[in-house]
C-alpha cells in the first residue's frame, strides 16, 4: 500500500506490520487528517507497527499539525514498536531523543545516507 498528502507519503511494508513514512516541506494539519486514519488501519490489522520516517528538505510543523502530532503520540503510546528516524541534520536528530516521552517504542536515529541501515534496524528481531 502507497499513499500520500500533500508533505507526507506513507507506505506499508512487509503486509503492513512495517510502515515507511516520507516528510517533507512544513506538515499541517491537513496532512494529519489524511496520515492518522492510514496507520491506524494499519494498526487495528497488525497491532503493533515499526516505523521509519525519513525527512527530505523536512521544515516541522504548524502548530495545528503539532498539535495532531501530539494527539497521536499520546493515543498510540505502546502501538509504535520501533521508530527509525533518517535525516541530514543534528535537530532532526534531536527529534529521536526528544521523542522518548511521547511512546514506548524504540528510537534510532540515522543519516540519510544511511537508509539501509535503518531499514535493517527497523527489520531485526528482540536479541
């Protein structure tokens, strides 16, 4: 499955169980109403999802699209199982730090030229 807004593209993996989410420009809220349904389906087949969001010429947020932001982290805590964030800057990778609080998942951040690495991260099973 492939689908997209305006700034984000979101595509399953694996039957579903692993999610590749593309970001790019400034996210509105606009983009949340399009990108919360898609993985919550997603979740409700799967249960729990590993996630890759990689960020291309990613600007962040309004703050309407922080809030939805916000508002997902908080509803789907524990449904996130891994979090691979690939960017090409030390804010977005601030991002996996300062995202501990809002989930339960595992956190890794790596360099955009580092992609495969983080989608084998995103792969392996619990050691």
């Amino acid at each position: 499955m492939s689908s997209s807004s305006e700034h984000l593209t979101v595509v399953s993996k694996d039957g579903g169980k692993n999610v590749e989410i593309q970001i790019h420009g400034v996210l509105t809220a606009a983009d949340y109403e399009y990108f919360v349904p898609e993985v919550e389906k997603l979740i409700a087949t799967h249960g729990k999802l590993r996630m890759l969001v990689e960020m291309l010429d990613f600007h962040g947020w309004t703050i309407g699209a922080l809030w939805e932001d916000m508002k997902f982290d908080c509803k789907h805590f524990s449904d996130i199982e891994r979090l691979a964030i690939v960017g090409d800057s030390s804010w977005e990778k601030a991002m996996a730090s300062f995202c501990t609080p809002f989930t339960s998942a595992k956190i890794q951040y790596f360099d955009k030229s580092d992609l495969g690495g983080a989608r084998q991260w995103l792969a392996m099973d619990e050691a």
